[in-house]
C-alpha cells in the first residue's frame, strides 16, 4: 500500500482541482471515484456515436488571457490548456412576449432588451452599472490567490492592496442580494423577471435570493471575456484537469467507490471502500470529501462523528430542486443556422421556478462536429423537477415520458420538427440524477438565500476532514466548485508556496 498525504472522494470539478493543486504543491494524493469516468455532473457520455454533457455547457474565459475563471488558473498552474471555439451571441432567450439574442456586449444585449421594453432597457443598464465596479474590484485579485484561513490577509495585504482598497467601496455590495440591487435599479416588470431568470440560471435561486457578486461576476466574464465552448464538450475540462493532476503525481482511482470516512478520536485517518475491493482501507492524515454536505455527513460519517446539533443543522440545509434531462441525438439536415443555446420560458404568468415552465437548452455540436455522426447534433434540454413523488414503479416510463414533454415542446420554438429527426431518445429523471451521479435527491446544491446564510467553508468540525464542491463557499456552477477547489487547496500549504505559485 501506497502513503498518501491526502484523500480525495470524488473526482467533480471541485475535487479535481483540489486534487491537482495539492499535486502540484508536491502532496501525494489521491481520487478515488465510484464510476469508471471521472467529473461528476461536469462528465461527458457516449451513446452510439453521440457525445453528450450530462451537465453545464456554458463556459466564459477557458482560453482568454483576460478571463478570472478559476478552471483556466489552475489549468494554468498545471500547464494544461483547451482548444475552444468562440462564439456570440451567446444564446437566445424565448419568453411568450418575444424571443432576442443574448450578446455578450452589454451595449447590444440592451439593445435586444429594448425591442421589448425600452424603459426597462434603461433600467437594467443602471442595474449593470451598480454592480460591475465590484466586478472591477475582484479583477485584481486572482481566486488562485485565496484560502480559507487568516493567512489570506497577508497574501492580499503584501501582493493586492491596490485591488483590496478598490474593494472598500463595494463592501456593502458584497453580501447583498441581487434583489436588493434590482429594487434600487429596476422598476419594469419586464426585466425584473429577466434578471430573476439570469439569477435562476445561475443559482437556482431569483434574485431575492441570489447574492449579488455572483451576477457582478457573470455580467463582468460575458463582457469582458471569449464565450467559448470546449472542443470534446465539457469532458474535455475534466480530462485536461486529470492529465494536470497525474501529471504532477497524483493517482486517479476509478472504480473505488468510498463507504465510510474513519474517524479516530475527532481525527480522520483515511477512508473504508466498499466491498469487495481489493484495498479495503486507504490511510492519510487528510480527507476532503467532493460528496455533498448531505451525502458527507449522513452516509460517509457516523452520527457520533460530529457534533450533534452542527450535523443536525448541516442535514436541514435546503437544496435546489432536481431536473429531469431530455438527451436527443437527431438529423441536422436543413438546420445550417442553427445556434446553440436556448431558453424557454413557456408561461409568462407562471413563476420561472415552476418546475417545466423554464427549459435550458444545448446544442453544442454547432460548435464542435465531432461531437455527433456527420449531419446530425446532439441536444441536451433540462428543467426543474422536484425529487419526491419520484419511484420506480410500473408507471415510472410511463411518468418519463410525460414529464419529458415540456422539454420537446421547449425545443419546438427553435426546431419545429425536432420529434420527427429524433434517432436516438435519453430521458433522464431526479431518480437517474440521484443515483448515477449519487447526488443527495439529485440536488445540484443547497438553495442558500442571499442574506439568510452563506455557504458553508471548506473546513469540518473533524480535524483532518474538509469539504469542496457546490455545497460549500462560494457555491454552485463551475467557476464556483473550482473556486472551492483552490480555497481548500491553499489552506492545507504554506503561505509561502502560495506565494511562489503565484509567480
């Protein structure tokens, strides 16, 4: 048996980037992954001859010199890169009072707004012009920069005080909600339920609820940086922070699915993997768990593990609702203008988090062929659908296909004939979410309001245990998991090799 400095359960974005960094700071680590793929919600899969994202394919900033996204910082620090291709604008929104191309350029998207409303096209640049300064101010300081412990303020103190003192103005902004922000900004109906829909994609939150950096963040990157998408899908990310990883020593186990994180007198000492594994026990003086919060602490631990009430509050943390997944590969014949994301809003009088009444669609193969047989695409439409009701009983095909109904008719509006060039059908429930990503009720994270809690830090009650991914600061999406990655990774080193990195 191997020594190992750190153990890694699951290989997501979050764990990956752990992973890889503390590879790079020379920890011997390794991942140890249930499935025989690595990515978690972020893995591509193939299915005769078609290449699908199982999760996001939206990306800002995987290839600019100008974009903060944390996956390109640690690709860098790795010495990997992606080839992409860029494109704008970067999708439509279809809502039952028009449909309008989303552009990058803030200039134009408001051009696009005010074909339907022009006094709200006015607002919502008043809205964009309260929070880019805190974009602005978060440009100079890297995330790479980050950890989670008190020797962060003499990292920023020594290299980014220009930058720090650029934030003192937007402090006030910086646990606020993007409600807030709205209520001071925007009046018209209109475009306060455009931005609630953007917070949604985002955070599966509204506005109310959404904190108010993430949507800086986002306005900041699609602006001021390549909307691209990643040649082999979202796949390709993983595959590159894998190569990082092993690249500077760190070992990738597939197939090694953890049982039970062990605990020795408020110490974890490793983990126990399930039976029959050739390795029933690995040791290291550091666990991080990619698991969610729920899965962590109500399966990977013991009850007596944690403190009774910290574990009690930690399990009552709300989650996002599930999605039901519609995956089609059909014939492309006659759609040489197609484009590649959308999203649909079906009924203006309902709430956008109706589950079905908000549809997100990709299309990536009009970026990238060779993710489906020539003249045929491959699509991926999503939408919120709650976990309990769900069961595996004689009417579960049959409910499938039912639900997977307002995801066929969402895809209409950009493709009227999609049923009849369908080939290949993948209906995907909370129930396939939940149990082949083993995602606690398939969530993609905790629903953590703005101004009613944060997220919570990478660290445990248990010494030698932490947490990353989307259940832990800064919060859900790629940039965010990866962000955990890096702050959990910098905390276990010393300031100094931080120091070094970031030459």
């Amino acid at each position: 048996m191997k020594n190992f400095d750190v153990i890694v359960i699951g290989s997501g974005i979050g764990g990956l980037t752990a992973a890889a960094l503390l590879s790079r700071y020379g920890k011997r680590v390794i991942v140890c992954e249930s499935h025989n793929f690595a990515g978690g919600a972020a893995h591509s899969f193939r299915r005769r001859g078609f290449e699908f994202d199982s999760g996001p394919s939206f990306y800002c900033g995987l290839s600019d010199a100008r974009s903060l996204n944390p996956v390109k910082q640690v690709l860098d620090v790795l010495g990997e890169s992606l080839q992409t291709v860029p494109y704008d604008p970067l999708g439509h929104y279809h809502f039952p009072e028009g449909s309008f191309a989303v552009y990058g350029n803030s200039q134009r998207y408001r051009e696009e707004v005010a074909k339907i409303t022009r006094q709200g096209a006015r607002e919502l640049e008043q809205f964009e012009s309260r929070l880019l300064p805190l974009y602005e101010a978060m440009k100079g300081i890297p995330t790479l920069a980050l950890r989670a412990d008190w020797q962060l303020m003499p990292i920023l103190l020594s290299r980014y005080l220009p930058s720090l003192l650029k934030m003192l103005p937007n402090l006030p902004l910086v646990q606020s909600s993007v409600g807030s922000v709205m209520d001071a900004t925007v009046k018209d109906p209109w475009v306060r339920r455009l931005i609630d829909l953007e917070c949604f994609l985002l955070s599966g939150l509204k506005g109310s609820g959404t904190i108010a950096p993430e949507v800086a963040f986002m306005l900041g990157e699609r602006s001021h940086t390549a909307i691209e998408y990643p040649l082999g899908g979202s796949g390709a990310i993983v595959d590159a922070l894998v190569r990082g990883f092993e690249r500077w020593g760190g070992e990738l186990r597939l197939g090694c699915h953890v049982e039970q994180i062990i605990v020795e007198n408020g110490q974890a000492v490793g983990v126990r993997l399930s039976s029959p594994h050739p390795l029933e026990m690995i040791k290291a003086p550091v666990v991080i768990s990619n698991a969610t919060i729920w899965d962590t602490y109500g399966k990977l631990l013991h009850p007596e593990d944690l403190p009774t009430s910290y574990r009690q509050a930690a399990l009552n943390t709300p989650a996002v609702e599930s999605f039901m997944h519609l995956h089609l590969g059909f014939r492309g014949d006659g759609l040489e203008n197609l484009t590649g994301h959308h999203v649909v809003v079906h009924d203006g009088e309902q709430d956008i988090t109706v589950p079905g009444n908000t549809c997100m669609i990709s299309i990536p193969s009009v970026w990238d062929a060779s993710l489906a047989p020539l003249n045929y695409h491959v699509v991926h439409a999503y939408t919120l659908e709650p976990y309990v009701g769900w069961e595996k009983d004689s009417y579960y095909e049959e409910k499938k296909k039912q639900k997977a109904q307002t995801l066929y008719r969402a895809i209409e509006k950009v493709i009227p004939d999609i049923r009849e060039r369908v080939v290949l059908e993948l209906i995907g429930t909370p129930l396939t979410h939940a149990g082949y990503l083993r995602r606690y009720q398939g969530t993609y994270g905790p629903a953590i309001a703005a101004g009613k809690g944060m997220f919570p830090s990478t660290n445990t009650p248990i010494k030698g245990l932490y947490r990353v991914g989307d259940s832990t600061m800064p919060g859900i999406g790629v940039p965010a998991v990866a962000a955990s990655g890096i702050l959990c990774a910098n905390s276990l080193v010393k300031r100094e090799q931080v120091m070094e990195l970031l030459k």
